[in-house]
C-alpha cells in the first residue's frame, strides 16, 4: 500500500519530478547524467547495473523508463543512450513480444499482436511477408510490424528529429551498443567515475536476455528488414558523424554511404 508521501508524489507530473530534482540537484552542486532507454537495446541490463550506485559517482543518475524522450531532459543536462543493429533489434523485438517478454516480465499480447503471432510465427517469416508477391500478405506483414511493441518503434521515436538531435549533440555524453555492451558499459563506468566492482548483471532474466541466442535472418529476409528501417540506419550515421568516437560496431549495406 502507498504511503501518503508515494501518493501526493504520484498527484505531480512526472516532467516536473524530473525538473524539480533538477533544480535540487543544482542546488547542492551535483550534475546529472540521464540514461533514456531506447527498448531492445541492452537497457534492462544497464539500468540494473546502476540502480544502486545512482549517486555513488561524479553524478547523480536518472535512469528512465521507456517512455522518456531526448525532449523530456532538459536542456544542458548529459544523456546517455544505447542503440543496436536494427535488423538484430528487430528479431529480439519480435521473440521478446511473441513469448510474453518472459522470463523477466509478463506481457499479454495486444489484439494487433495476437493477430500479427497467429499469421506470422518467426522473424525471418515476417521479414519474408514484407516483399511477398501476393498484396494481402504484404499488407497483413506491414500491419504487423506496425502492431508488435518494440518492433513498431524507431530510434527517432526517441530522438525527436534530425534538426534536433543537432541542437542537442553538445548533451550527449555517451552512445553505447548493444553487440558491444560489455566493453561500451566498461567506458561509460570510467566516465560516470565509478567503481569496477558496478558490473552488468550475469543472471539472464535479471538482464532481460532471450533464453537462447536467435536465429539469423536469411539474407532476404534481412534485405526487407533493412529497408524498413532505413530511419534507424540514417541515424547511427548521423551519430557517428556528430558524437562518436569510433565507428558504429553495425553492418551497414554496401551502397549506403560511409
């Protein structure tokens, strides 16, 4: 049961709780480093990494829910996110959403989901349906990937657009990945000035890791997924031409240009 304190804090608006936290932090003297969570991209682990060392470090920590956009922090505040290969976003996407989100969490499909997992039972299957021959099956594949959670998501969703992720390049502390989440935690642990004993969690269910490593995509299939994601592939460029450090550890297509 909620204390009276929980209560009135759940009657205020959550962009507010994040402003006046703001405000209190800059009070004492503490900065903030903003970890929004862009789904399927490592997020689960890397919030349950810090979660106890949230203000161990050079800076307090504010680790967000889905939910949370670029446009949610303000301004001048540091932030952090992790992005993915979309075609492996995509496959993680659609096997976390097709057996509930199990074994960390319990989702029920949507109506949209029931009916995108009655017609289509693997990735690779739905990839296919998206260059189909036959109009009905190509509409009913679109339905889907605009129907599964995760799945109908971009990292622009996230981010805003490209005008401004621009304006706000000068907030982005670091970009991680998720093929290289191990070595990308390591450096944001050295930048957010905290112990080596912070580690990401080894449990899988803690991490939220599928229970066995997916199939690949046969090529075709992945042909369809990358040209449905062109967006997300625009702008893993765009990062790396404005704040990476390195190149982005993806396979993009031979003709997009570098």
């Amino acid at each position: 049961m909620r204390s009276l304190r929980e209560t009135m804090l759940a009657l205020i608006p959550w962009r507010w709780r994040v402003r006046a936290r703001g405000l209190l932090r800059r009070l004492r003297g503490r900065e903030a480093v903003h970890i929004l969570h862009i789904g399927k991209t490592g997020g689960t682990a890397v919030k349950a990494a810090l979660h106890d060392h949230r203000s161990d470090g050079r800076f307090d920590l504010e680790l967000h829910w889905h939910w949370t956009r670029l446009r949610d922090v303000p301004r001048g505040e540091r932030v952090v996110f992790f992005l993915r290969d979309p075609v492996d976003r995509f496959v993680s996407g659609f096997d976390n959403q097709r057996r509930g989100a199990k074994p960390r969490y319990e989702h029920a499909w949507t109506e949209a989901e029931r009916t995108a997992f009655a017609r289509f039972e693997t990735a690779a299957e739905l990839a296919l349906a998206l260059g189909a021959a036959d109009p009905e099956r190509r509409r009913a594949a679109e339905a889907a990937m605009r129907g599964i959670d995760h799945v109908n998501t971009s990292f622009w969703d996230w981010i805003g657009d490209e005008p401004y992720f621009r304006g706000r390049t000068t907030d982005v502390y670091f970009v991680g990945f998720q093929e290289t989440l191990d070595a990308d935690f390591a450096r944001l642990r050295e930048l957010l000035e905290l112990p080596a004993t912070v580690q990401l969690p080894v449990d899988d269910v803690e991490a939220h890791r599928r229970p066995a490593p997916a199939s690949p995509l046969p090529p075709e299939a992945e042909a369809q997924i990358r040209r449905w994601y062109a967006a997300d592939y625009a702008f893993i460029r765009l990062c790396e031409e404005t704040v990476l450090d390195r190149p982005a550890p993806v396979r993009f297509e031979q003709s997009e240009p570098a």
